[in-house]
C-alpha cells in the first residue's frame, strides 16, 4: 500500500485539527452561555427532590451526581432530598412482609416505617452519598430526625362511603405530614463545601419515626430554607397542553386556569396545587422535570431552554418567557 501523498497527510491533519478546534470553541460556547445563568444562583439554595426512574439508571445516577457536584463548585447550595419507593417495596416483598391499603394509600404499620427507615436513611442514602463522593463531592447523608430537622404529624386522610356517604378517617399508620421544620443542620452543612442529602423521615409527636412524601418533603424544606428553586425530578416531561406538547412555563395564575378548562388533569393537580402552594410560601420557583434526561438539572438551570415545566408567581419584566415546544 503506497503512503498518501504529503499534502494530502497535511490537508488531513489540517481539517482534523480544524474539527477539534470546532468542537472546543462550541464547548466555550456553551460554557460563556451559561455564566449569566450561574451568576443567578450564585449562593443560592435549590433543593432538588431526586426520585423515579433516575435513581434505579447507573447511567442517569452517575449524570445526577455530576450535576450536584458542578453546582456546587459553581457557587449554588444544592439539597437533595430522595425518595426510594419501589426500593422499600422490593424489600417488603423479600422479607413477606404484606402491606395493606386504605383508599388507595398504604397503610404503614410499626414493622413497615421499621423497613422504611432502613431503606430510606439507610441504603438509598447512602447510595446518593456515595455516587456524589465518587464524582468529586462530599455529600452527607442525613434525615428529618436529625437534629429534629422535620417535625411532624400523624397524616389524616378522610374517604366517603359511596354507599352509605359517611365519612371516616383513614388510620394510615406511620404516615406523616410536615409540621415544624428546623433547617440549623442544612444550613451549618450548606454553608460549608458539603453537600446534604436528606431522608425523607420526620419525628413524630411522641418521637416516633414517621414516613413522609418525598415531593411533601421537599417542599416543606425548600420553604423553610427560603430556596430560590425547588426541583421536582419525575418520569414525566412536565405538564403537557392538549396536544400533548410540553408546557415550558406558566405562572400561577395560569396554572388555576389550565385545571379549571381540564387541560391539568389526573394526578397533576394535586402536584400542581401543592407547587402553588410552595410558591406562595416564598419560593421563588417550582420546576416539573423529567429526570430521565441526562443532565436535567444542569439544562434547567444554567441554560435558557431549561429541561421541564417552570412555574412561577409571574414572569420578571425583561426575561423571555419559555415557549411552549
């Protein structure tokens, strides 16, 4: 086989040269796009509620993990707080423990929130931990019973009987709801070059360990910290319009009308009234994101298009809206 002339070699070299070029200059691009945007939230607080299928993708894990870390090299706080649901279910289900169910709810009993909190402040988290810690971080694993961090209060649910149209309460066990929340440990942890991640577990009123919603969670720290985001990880895109397009903003006022002409529907509202609700309480913005995307969390904060459904108290004169996709 005879060698390529020497100008060809050259022009080769050249256009290869001139492709890496391209390639770093788009990088710096990308990098000199951002920095308004980490400017934004520079030593600000975002709690990031990380749960669904992300978590069971080492792929996703791994992309999830490098986020937190470059956030906080970037001056941001992140706080994790993490779910673990279908983990719990598959260790009741090893250990033939059974769970009953009221109204569609499970019922947690004393030997079901024993397992939870295993699971949960146990295993999950630190599982997070160290899937940051492998990424250059340094995470610190904790839950709500840590320095009585979330307080909480038994959860009541009340049902009517279709039939007899009596109401009843449901006794769901060690199921709790959010009460008072004393964010000192997040805050002495976050105003350091650490990293929390947090368990969804509260203390009851009598010190007994309760179970909470990891979204509830979430958001009852998130307004406790005064976050300047709250992100809400799920296997969704966000909240779709009619057509099945991707809603990439709206404010509140717009969310009330889109669940009162059926465009929100099913198990949105519920997400979105409790979305409302954290804004109302001070947070500057909730954000409904499908954590199934490699690098949701960095796409929605550091770049103009973001990554899912932003909701806000109204849009800040000047800044353009997101259009839907």
């Amino acid at each position: 086989m005879t060698d390529a002339p020497p100008g060809k070699e050259a022009a080769a070299d050249g256009a290869a040269l001139a492709d890496s070029l391209g390639a770093v200059h788009a990088k710096a691009q990308i990098l000199s796009e951002a920095l308004p945007y980490m400017q934004r939230y520079d030593r600000q607080t975002v709690v990031v509620k990380y749960g669904g299928h992300a978590m069971g993708d080492p792929e996703l894990a791994k992309d999830f993990a490098r986020d937190i870390v470059l956030l906080k090299q970037a001056g941001v706080n992140p706080v994790v707080v993490h779910g673990g649901g279908p983990q719990i279910g598959r260790l009741l289900e090893r250990l033939n423990i059974k769970s009953e169910f009221q109204g569609g709810l499970r019922v947690t009993d004393r030997q079901t929130v024993d397992v939870v909190e295993m699971v949960l402040a146990g295993s999950v988290n630190k599982e997070i931990v160290s899937a940051i810690n492998d990424q250059g971080g340094k995470a610190v694993g904790i839950c709500g019973k840590d320095a009585n961090l979330m307080r909480a209060k038994r959860l009541q649910r009340r049902v009517r009987d279709p039939e007899s149209n009596i109401e009843r309460v449901l006794d769901l066990g060690f199921v709790g709801d959010p009460g008072l929340v004393e964010p000192h440990i997040i805050d002495v942890i976050i105003n350091s070059d650490l990293i929390p991640v947090v368990a969804p577990i509260g203390v009851g009123p009598e010190g007994e360990t309760l179970n909470i919603n990891a979204d509830t969670f979430a958001a009852a720290i998130a307004v406790a910290l005064k976050a300047k985001r709250l992100l809400l990880l799920t296997d969704v895109d966000g909240v779709l319009d009619k057509e099945g397009q991707l809603i990439r903003s709206m404010t509140t006022a717009e969310a009330i009308k889109l669940i009162e002409n059926g465009t929100i529907t099913g198990g949105m509202i519920p997400k979105i009234e409790s979305c409302m609700d954290v804004i109302a309480e001070g947070v500057e913005a909730v954000v409904i994101i499908n954590g199934k995307v490699p690098h949701s969390v960095l796409l929605e904060l550091f770049t103009e298009h973001g990554a899912g459904t932003l909701i806000e108290r109204k849009r800040p004169t000047g800044r353009r809206a997101r259009q839907s996709q």
